[in-house]
C-alpha cells in the first residue's frame, strides 16, 4: 500500500488531503464529478485557448486568476472560509490549469465541500447567538464591504465577525419597523435557508461554478451555462416572461436587480431600479419568504408565476447605500409588451428672448426588430428604425428647430437596427467595425444613401446606455452629425456567441450545456473601441450612477480598451469648435438654474449615501444617523420640487414613486439644442458668442 501511495501524483495526494479534511466534520455527501463532466472541462479549455477573443494561454498565470476568482465568487466577503482553507487551497493556485486540460475536477469539487462544511459551521453558529441574544446598545462599527477583508484567522475571530454580521441584520429590519421577537424568528429562517440552500446544491452547481469562474478570468461576459440553465434561457427567449421583466445576478449574498427589460412590468411601475437588492418575495395573499443566500434560480423560481397575478419584492434600494431600508414592491406578473419598448416622441418648448422654439425628442428604450413578422413578410413589421422613421415624419409637420434621440437607460439590442437608425442621420457609409479574433474585421455599413433628418441633432446618454447604444451615440459624434450629452456610457464593447457543447462531445445521451464566449469587439468608424471607455460625452451631465460600480470598468477582468485603423468615411462637419461655445452658455444657464442646481445637491448627497460602507451597531445611534441620512436626502428632493411648484413629500418612499417632477436634464439637452440651432440659423449669432467666450 505504501508503494502504491508514493507512486500517486503530487497533486493527487495533496487533492485527495484536502477532500478528507473537509469532509472530516461534514455531515452530508460530499459532491462529486458527474461522469460527462471530465469531457465538458477539457472541451471548454479548448474553446477558451482556440476561439475567444483574446486568446489567452490556459497556464501558470491564467490559473492563479481561476482560483481567485472562483474563491470570490464564493466566498465574495469572506464570511465562511478562514486563513488556513486559503493556504491549503493556494497550493493548487498554480496547478488548475494542468489539472483542468487533464479532466482533473477534484480540487474545486474539494473547495465546494469544504464551503458546505464552512456554511453549516456558521448556521449553527448563527442560531446560537440569536438563542443567546446580544447587545445592540455597543459602540461597535461594522464596515459592509468586506471584499478586501483579511481572512479570519480562526473560529474565534470568523465568530466575531459574525456576530457584528447577526446585528447588522437585525437593526437592518429592526428600524424598518419589525418586531424583535419577528425580527429573530426572520433571522433563524434566514440562516436556516442558508444552509439548506447550500445543502441542496448538486454536482451541476459546483461545475457551472467552477468553469464560470474559468469564463469570467477571460473576461466578464464569457460563461458556462449547465444543461439545466440552457434549458432556462431557451425558456426565456421562446415565450414571454410572465414575470416582473428584470435581469438579476447573484451578488455576495443578494439577488441584485442588473437592469430592467423596456416594457416588462418593473419598468412600467418605475418603483424597481437597478442596483437594488431583493431580499424577499412574497406571494398574493401569502407570507413575504427570505431569499438571502438563495441560489438565483430558486429566487427566479418564487419570482414568476400566473400572468396577471400579483408578487411582493422585499428590497434594499441602491439609493439607499449599505444601510438601506427594506421596502416593499407589489408588481403584477405580465408579459413584456413590444408597444411600451417602441421609441416614443415628445416636444420640449424652449422660451429665449422672446421667441419660443420647439425641439422634438424621440425615446428609444431599446433597439428592437420584430424579427418573426418580418420573416413571415408582414410589411409592416414593428422595428425601431422603422417607428423612428415615422416619428420623424410626425415631428416634421409639428415644425420642430432640432432634434433629441434620447437613449438613456437603453441597454442595447439589435446591432442592424443600431446601423440602420444611424443611416437615418448620415449619407451613407460605415456605422461600426467588428474585428474579430482570427484579425479579420467586418464593416456594417449605411447603403441607402439618404438622410431622413438633417438638422440639428443631440443625443443623450448615461451609464446605462451600452452596447447598440453606444454604437450609435459613437457613430454620431465621428461623423460630426451632432454631439453627445450626459454620462459616460457603460462600456460594453464586446461580441458573444453562444456555443451549443452537445455538438463536440463523443456521448450524445447526456447533455453538456453551452459556452457563453466572447468572440469580437466592436470598433467606432474612428477605429476607437467602446470597450471599456464606452463614449464620451461632448457635454458632462451630473451622473445618476457610481462609475466603481456600474460600467464594463467596474468588472473583473475586462477586456482592454484599444484602437484599429479608422475606417473609410466622410465626416459631415466639426463641431468640435462649437463645443467650448455651448458648453459656456451650458454652463451659464445651468449656474442660475435653481432646478438643476437643486438636482446637483441631491445627487450628491445621494452619491455620499451610496459609498458609504461603515454603519454603527448601535441601536439608537444607527437609528439617527439614518433619520438623519433620509431627512436630508428628502429635504434635498423637496428642495427641487419647490422650484417647479410641487408639493413636498413626506418620505422617501414617495420620492422614489413621484412621477410628476420634470425632467430637468431633458430641459437642459433642449437648451443645448437649441443654441446649436441658432449657431447653424446665423453665423453672426455664431461670431458674437465666439468673440464673447474670447472675451473671457
């Protein structure tokens, strides 16, 4: 036996120490590869080194990144494993590729093990301080981001930390009004759900994990989705949601609200926003349930339900920072209606010096194409190109002086119909090149030839605009057709494929799932990527979003930004020389603007709000510092109602459900547009305004 043992691999030995030290005070089955899983690994390795974009090595370094990664995405605030588990998995640091490329799963199959082993550890550890009680009279702090936190070094400290964790949670629900014999009964479920949620996962979960982590070293967009998640997503993109219409991600121990679908219900409501935490769901008629640690299908699973039916969410709001308080969300299960997701226009009067003119805005929440009615030759097929086309024929009979294409919030979509409604505003020519990892680059072009619009064009932007959107906003400001307003948008520049991994394994009676991979970039005409710097406005709006935590930049392992050779096109105009005009007058009007300085404030304060992460365990004073907090983010909010005649209001709650307040941003783009419209009128307007900025 001896002999035997000193003839195993290295890495086998040290595998096989570190299953038996999780499981030693484990009680339940330890997980295991299922017998496809081998093939499927060495597959995606394949796929990963051949096909994505970049064209990493699987090496020495990539696999240090894996491990990172994949314990981050376990463990993302360090509550479970301690100091010595991360020793003992270090050792492997540096091996997971060899291991990979030889089907070898035994070590994140280990590390899952022993995380169920962590898990059950703090469960009973939880439930007994909440038996025992604990003191919330202390002057003690805990700091809620624990990404960079050093792992515990033993029980005793992991418990300490724990027992700050157990106390913020219970003042978390204890100022949002509940009971303290409901809020400990809250608790133990919560925990308790916790460790059962860990109990019930299977051997699926741990792979899906482990080569999500292998996809997400490449960059943030490539992953693996198991048999089970491929059969979810054809579900999703077949029928229509009867859900709540919302993208949600696992984040630490909260199913986070990513972004929300143009005219699902959650949008419709405007109640939920991105960023926020769900905590809860609840049914029509039934007890809210605790979702905290629940797998993010579980918490899909509670989400959907009867169309037209009625579902609770119970949520942290992002405005809200780390020390939000719950509120409840009822929203009416339904499908996602194409008419509510179609551009919309309106008109914006602009009153100066005595003369009003009127700028037309269209809102394209999403770039989409009914692609099922124009396969079947239905003429008059729904697309956003299309609606955009009859809008400006509208606006057009309304005599407007310029035009807004307002793109805020629209996460992208079509990539044709981007191209397509880009040609409405230039005379032909390229709109995007896509380059992708063999070096080869695809030009989608503008052939018609024609211009729908030639006026003066502004197109708004923020944080949230990615993608197809940026596509077009970039496309505008190359060609000097008009200039961007607002924020710098999100940074997603990157082309993904899915690949279906049943067509290359050798056992076609078990299912392998797919590769997300991510397999081109995209390219502004003036050959700048929108990866990862996404585009940058001509004119800045103060920003609605945290640029450290919402943007491509904000990812892990994000591709780089960079640059090809400019492509062939011909620039309409400059107007790089009215920029320094405009944003003077911008900056003119919006000093003595009481409205916009008003949502300056409050943005600001809501920024403060957001970043901070050390919140004070003590009943009383954790109660008046958010008083406080909540007083002065509505005495900022009433402050600009004031301003446009509103009636105050009483609470946050309403703040965030008030939808009778201007659109002040809006207001200021129409101002923009407006001076471009008088520069192009009269070229001595221009001269005076020149000669005047020259002056100062």
């Amino acid at each position: 036996m001896r002999r035997l043992i000193l003839a195993l691999p290295v890495a086998l030995l040290l595998s096989l120490a570190l299953i038996a030290g999780s499981l030693a005070s484990a009680s339940m089955t330890p997980l295991s590869p299922e017998r496809q899983h081998p093939e499927t690994a060495r597959l995606i390795a394949k796929l990963l080194t051949y096909q994505h974009f970049n064209k990493q090595p699987i090496d020495d370094r990539l696999s240090a990144r894996v491990m990172d990664t994949y314990l981050d995405q376990l463990d993302p605030d360090r509550y479970y494993f301690l100091a010595s588990d991360i020793e003992e998995f270090h050792a492997y640091r540096e091996r997971l590729d060899d291991m990979l490329l030889d089907g070898d799963l035994s070590i994140p199959y280990a590390i899952f093990n022993r995380l169920r082993e962590r898990t059950a550890e703090r469960t009973e550890h939880a439930l007994s301080v909440l038996e025992g009680g604990f003191d919330l009279n202390t002057d003690r702090s805990i700091d809620l981001d624990r990404s960079e936190a050093d792992w515990a070094e033993d029980t005793e400290t992991m418990n300490r930390v724990w027992r700050d964790r157990i106390k913020h949670d219970a003042l978390t629900l204890l100022l949002a009004g509940e009971e303290e014999e409901q809020t400990m009964d809250l608790l133990n479920s919560r925990y308790e759900g916790m460790a059962k949620n860990m109990e019930r996962s299977g051997p699926e979960d741990v792979f899906e994990a482990f080569m999500g982590a292998w996809g997400r070293a490449f960059d943030p967009h490539t992953s693996y989705l198991s048999p089970r998640n491929s059969r979810e997503f054809d579900i999703q993109m077949q029928l229509s949601l009867e859900g709540i219409g919302a993208v949600l991600r696992t984040h630490r121990d909260f199913t986070e609200v990513v972004e929300l679908i143009p005219g699902g219900p959650a949008s419709q409501d405007g109640q939920l926003q991105p960023g926020d935490r769900i905590i809860g769901v609840g049914q029509e008629g039934e007890d809210m349930v605790d979702v905290v640690g629940w797998r993010l299908r579980d918490v899909v699973d509670l989400i959907r339900g009867p169309k037209e039916s009625e579902v609770r969410l119970r949520v942290l709001p992002a405005s809200g920072g780390s020390d939000a308080a719950p509120r409840t969300i009822p929203l009416v299960r339904n499908e996602v209606a194409l008419e509510e997701q179609a551009a919309q226009k309106s008109i914006e009067e602009v009153l100066r010096d005595g003369d009003t003119y009127r700028i037309g805005v269209i809102t394209i929440p999403a770039f989409y194409a009914d692609f099922a009615a124009a396969q079947a030759g239905d003429e008059n097929y729904r697309s956003t190109t299309r609606d955009v086309v009859r809008l400006l024929g509208e606006l057009a009979e309304e005599d407007i002086n310029g035009l807004v294409i307002d793109l805020r919030g629209n996460a992208g979509g079509s990539l044709q119909e981007a191209a397509s409604l880009t040609g409405l505003f230039i005379n032909g020519g390229p709109v995007v090149q896509i380059r992708r990892s063999d070096g080869d680059t695809e030009v989608l072009r503008d052939r018609d030839g024609g211009i729908t619009y030639e006026g003066p064009l502004t197109v708004m932007v923020d944080r949230f605009s990615a993608s197809a959107s940026e596509i077009f906003a970039g496309a505008i400001q190359d060609y000097g057709r008009g200039i961007v307003v607002g924020e710098r948008t999100f940074g997603k520049g990157t082309v993904q494929s899915l690949v279906d991994l049943n067509r290359f394994t050798s056992n076609q009676n078990t299912e392998a799932g797919r590769l997300k991979l991510t397999i081109a970039k995209f390219y502004r005409v003036s050959g700048s990527s929108t990866q990862k710097r996404g585009v940058e406005p001509d004119l800045h709006f103060p920003s609605r979003a945290r640029s450290d935590s919402v943007g491509e930049s904000a990812a892990e392992n994000a591709l780089p930004w960079d640059e090809i050779r400019e492509a062939n096109y011909s620039s309409h105009g400059d107007l790089g020389g009215l920029l320094p005009l405009l944003l003077k007058r911008h900056e003119e009007r919006s000093g003595q603007d009481p409205g916009f300085q008003a949502l300056v404030a409050e943005l600001e304060k809501q920024n403060t709000v957001a970043n901070r992460t050390v919140v004070s365990l003590n009943r009383e004073r954790r109660r008046s510092e958010r008083d406080e907090s909540n007083a002065l983010q509505l005495e900022k909010a009433n402050e600009r109602r004031a301003v446009y005649g509103l009636e105050p209001l009483s609470d946050l709650d309403a703040l965030r459900m008030a939808d009778d307040e201007p659109d002040v941003l809006l207001k200021s783009t129409a101002d923009i547009t407006t001076d471009l419209f008088l520069v192009h009128r009269s070229p001595s307007m221009a001269r005076r305004w020149s000669a005047e900025l020259a002056a100062d």
